[in-house]
C-alpha cells in the first residue's frame, strides 16, 4: 500500500498458534473488531493489515491480547 493513502477497510488475520494467522475476516469498515465464537482458556493470536484501492498493506506486529 503506498505511503500516505488511507485504508478503506481492513482485513483481520487470526491462528491458535503464534505465526499461524489465516484470514478471518475481510472488508471490516472500521478499526475496532470484535472476535466471537472463542474457547475460553484458549489463546489466539491477531494481524490486520490495512486495504486501499492500490492493494493491502504489510501484516501489523502479531498481538495475543488478553481475554478478561
């Protein structure tokens, strides 16, 4: 994606294991998402990358947040 044009929408990668992300969800419209369907005790780990007409940019940092 090229440097200074804003997403318009977003795409969010999930997986069980650290590096093991596939795509879960396509097209989000916002920044916020909201996971469902989680095993309790289960750890998961996140990507997103941002979409704009010129394509997809780079995975972000891998993130395991913590559920509460």
């Amino acid at each position: 994606m090229a440097s200074g044009a804003g997403a318009s929408s977003y795409n969010v990668y999930r997986g069980a294991a650290s590096g093991g992300e596939v795509l879960l969800q396509s097209g989000v419209s916002g920044p916020v998402y909201s996971d469902s369907g989680l095993t309790d005790g289960a750890t998961y780990y996140y990507q997103v990358t941002a979409v704009n007409p010129l394509g997809e940019s780079p995975r972000s940092s891998e993130v395991s947040p913590r559920r509460t």
